[in-house]
C-alpha cells in the first residue's frame, strides 16, 4: 500500500486548512487511515482516525471541535480538516494505514498502522 499526502502548508494563527491522503495499491474493502502528528523535539502523536465504512472515529482531545476527519471511500482518499489552527498544531502530519478494524481504543495507536505517508509540513505562525 502507498499513501500520498498532501495540503500542508503556512497558515496564520486561527487560519484553516485540509489535508489528504489517499492510498493506492493493495487496499482491501475495509481499512482505517489515521493521521498523527510530530512536532521537532516530540514523539509523533495521534491526530485522528476513521474507518472506511464511517462506523467509528477518533479525535485526540487537542483537537476535538477544531479537526475533522471524512473520507471519500470511492478514491480511497482520507481528509483532515483543520480549522481553528494555532502555533502549537505546527508539526509534520502523517496518514496511517491498515487493512481491517482495530478495535476502536487502538486506533489511537501508531502500532496499529502498517503502512505510513511521507509527511506534510503544517506551520502555524502566530
């Protein structure tokens, strides 16, 4: 499985923007994509998660109300949008991927994704 992300970029403080990342090769009919986070210095941390068929979500705490997630299962693509953004959001964010449904607690962890995007840089200036 490939994953290509894309839509990072500089945005002032309270600004919006939208990631992508859509995934190509062997992807079966059910998957989940995350997106995680790593700021310099930091541990890469969890962002958001959905499910192909739409029946479970996750958000991290820091961004519930200003992040979220759809997808659009026809192009395999994931979507992350990002409104209300800050300095502290400043970081290079990476879709995850797995074939099947971690249990919903798990899709939080970067251990339960196989397959990982090459990173888009996000920056917050204030």
């Amino acid at each position: 499985v490939q994953l290509q992300a894309s839509g990072g970029g500089l945005v002032q403080d309270g600004g919006s923007l939208r990631l992508s990342c859509t995934a190509s090769g062997r992807t079966s009919s059910q998957y989940t994509m995350g997106w995680f986070r790593q700021a310099p210095g930091k541990e890469r941390e969890f962002v958001a998660a959905v499910r192909r068929n739409g029946s479970s979500t996750r958000y991290a705490d820091s961004v519930k109300g200003r992040f979220s997630v759809s997808r659009d299962n026809a192009k395999n693509t994931v979507y992350l949008q990002m409104n209300s953004l800050n300095p502290e959001d400043t970081a290079v964010y990476y879709c995850g991927f797995v074939n099947g449904y971690p249990i919903t607690s798990s899709m939080s962890s970067r251990q339960s994704y196989e397959y990982w995007g090459q990173g888009t840089q996000v920056t917050v200036s204030s």
